[in-house]
C-alpha cells in the first residue's frame, strides 16, 4: 500500500453520523484516528480531499459473508488455493466499501461443495496467517452444523488460539428453520448446489441420524464461547419458542429469522437482528422466508450482512432510504454502527466519531445507484477511483 499522510482532512462532505447527516462539512484524520468533524467546507492543510459534496460515510461491517466459499470454488469441484482467493478478494471487498469483513466459514461435514471440517481449518488457518496483510480488517465466523459431531474438536482447539471471533448455530436439517420438510430441502440443495436427489437423501439421512445429541454439543460449544468471551449466533431462527432457548443460552445475535414471529420475539428478548443485504435489496427472501423489508418497516431488523453477495450491502442501504422505510443514517447504521454493537468492536470502530478509527468511505449517487469512490482503513486508502 502507498504511505499515507500522518494528517488528512475530507472536507465539503455530507456526512453521516450515527444520528443524522451533517452537510457542507469536514473531517480530519490523525495517525489513522478522527479527530475532528464540523461544519465548513474548507480548512487549512496540505493534505485534503474534496469530496465535492459527496457522501462522507463509515465503513461498512459485514458480520456474515459466505462470499469466500463462492470465490474458492466458483464451480463444482472447481478450487483455487485459498491464498490466492483471500488477496484476491480482499481488494473486491473495499471497492464495495466493506472496512471489517466477518468471512462466513462452515464446519458442515459433507453438506456440500468444499463445507468439509478439514476444509474449514485450513481457511480459518489462512485467514488468521494473512490477515496482517490484507486491506480489510479480517476475521473468523465459523458456523456450526449442530448435526456435525465431528467438528467440536477443531473448533474448541480454534477458539482456544483466538482464530475464531463470532460462532454461530446452524440447523439445517429438514423439518424446522429455513427447511419446512425434505421436498423444501431437496429444491434448494438441487437447484443451488447441483445435488441430485440420491445425494440429498444422503445428506438428509445423515443430518436425521446424527441430530440425536445435538443439544449435548451445541451446550458443549456454548459454554467454550462464554468462556472466551467469543460472541455467538443462532441462524435461521423460526419459532418464539426457539427464539426464546437461543436468549436462554447468552447467543445475543438472530441472523436470518425465517418468520414473523420470530423477528418479533427475537426483539422481545432484545436480540439483535440480523436480515440479508440481498433480501433487502430485492424486496424478496430467495427461498421464500421473511421479507427483510417487511420486518425493518415495522422496526424490527437491526443489522444488514451480505449473505453472499457483499456488493449489495451499500445498494440495500440507500434502497431502504430510497422507499421511505428509514431515514438515511438509520439505515447506514444497519450496515456498521448496529453491526459493530453487536461484535462488541463499537467502541473502535462503526461510525463516524471523534477518537474512533478512521474507517469510512466517499461515495456518490448517480443513476440511481450509490457508488463506492474511495475506501479508508484507519486513515489508509485502500481502494480508490478517479477522485482526487
């Protein structure tokens, strides 16, 4: 990367702050801390952006991306080496104005593609050896296939060495969460993953039998997390009443709740909500669940991820303010203030405040679309287009 001043100052922004946007305005960076943000368009300095009026905004904080797994194998049984994937898309990453990426990693023994325990330690290996070097603050989010007995062990062994930093609970046996019953599962993993239906009864036939002490493991994990403080998640929740055992166990994070009434128990037990960037964007969940539009009208998400698709994050905020459903800066906190909060990292990073890293993006609206023009990490530029 090419040394940045110790001083910078973006002035004639609109910036937004965690509780409103501030227009004709400034602000300065100091040894990758900012240090100052108010009103006036120009400041004394030799090192200084114009943002031209642009959006001045934090960097977006993505705790759930399953992207790497798309990038390693981009068709079946299709693989490049993971070194090369993590550069790669790490510069893919801040042009999508993403500063802390939570890499989605899947202990789901032979679920499909490359979700394989032996697998997953490799690329949590990697990351963790790499992330020094790559332009975006990288961690670890491993998830947990409760029917996999065979993973505790590497993922207890992670979390001791502090490689792993977000865990969640992943049930994707047919029958409940994101599954209604088998066909609902033989759809999805047919059309998505190009299993034929031999295959899928397979994997619905293992799920079945090892579910048995399901419970016996995933409280097993719970209290390692609790112990290392690791944050933790439930994905796909789809009943109060499982809403109600994940607030029991200490997981404060429901990502991707499948029902009405779920997101609104998941909020009764002040859980913080987690809906698809995706799903926001297209006005529609992909197999058919929860609207995450639906569930934000009524106030009920509080962080957008990219599921899959990180370029959304940015396009899904802007959507939100465009259809009326949140002020902008309420929306903009989904994709960095909120998500910070919840990882337990606000105090560093996730808004545009005095004594925070400078994490943050340039941006501007044309045709429709918010386009990323310069991305910071701690006052460093790591992406940049034509803007000078």
């Amino acid at each position: 990367m090419v040394e940045q001043p110790r001083k910078l100052i973006i002035e004639n922004a609109r910036i937004v702050l965690p509780d409103g946007v501030l227009g004709d305005a400034r602000l300065s960076i100091e040894d990758g801390i900012i240090t100052k943000i108010c009103l006036g368009k120009r400041a004394l300095g030799n090192h200084k952006i114009d943002a031209m009026g642009r959006w001045v905004i934090p960097g977006i904080i993505d705790l759930h991306s399953d992207v790497l797994e798309k990038e390693l194998e981009p068709r079946p049984n299709t693989l490049f080496p993971t070194d090369m994937v993590l550069f790669e898309l790490d510069k893919k990453l801040t042009a999508c104005g993403i500063t802390t990426m939570y890499h989605s990693i899947s202990y789901a023994e032979g679920e499909i593609g490359i979700r394989s325990n032996k697998m997953a330690d490799t690329i949590v290996e990697a990351i963790n050896r790499l992330s020094p070097r790559l332009r975006v603050r990288t961690k670890v989010h491993a998830r947990y296939e409760v029917t996999d007995e065979e993973a505790i062990p590497s993922i207890e062994r992670l979390i001791g060495e502090g490689k792993i930093h977000l865990l969640s609970f992943m049930d994707h046996s047919p029958g409940q969460g994101q599954f209604r019953d088998d066909e609902a599962f033989k759809e999805y993993f047919g059309a998505v993953y190009q299993k034929s239906e031999a295959d899928v009864d397979g994997i619905i036939k293992r799920k079945m039998s090892e579910k048995r002490f399901a419970k016996q493991r995933l409280d097993y994990l719970v209290r390692i997390c609790r112990s290392h403080g690791i944050k933790m998640a439930s994905h796909d929740d789809d009943t109060p009443e499982k809403v109600q055992w994940v607030q029991e166990k200490g997981i404060h994070i429901s990502e991707f709740p499948v029902t009405m009434d779920a997101v609104r128990a998941a909020n009764e037990h002040r859980l913080h909500v987690c809906l698809g960037a995706p799903n926001a964007l297209r006005g529609r969940s992909q197999g058919g669940n929860l609207s995450a539009r639906n569930a934000i009208a009524l106030g009920l998400g509080h962080i957008l991820c990219s599921d899959y698709a990180p370029m959304t994050l940015l396009h899904a905020a802007f959507k939100l303010a465009d259809l009326g459903l949140l002020p902008l800066h309420e929306a903009i906190n989904m994709i960095s203030r909120n998500p910070a909060k919840a990882l337990g990292i606000d105090r560093e990073t996730g808004s545009l405040e005095e004594g925070k890293n400078a994490d943050l993006i340039i941006a501007e609206e044309s045709n429709g679309h918010c386009h990323v023009l310069k991305t910071f990490v701690a006052g460093q530029e790591v992406f940049s287009t034509c803007l000078k």
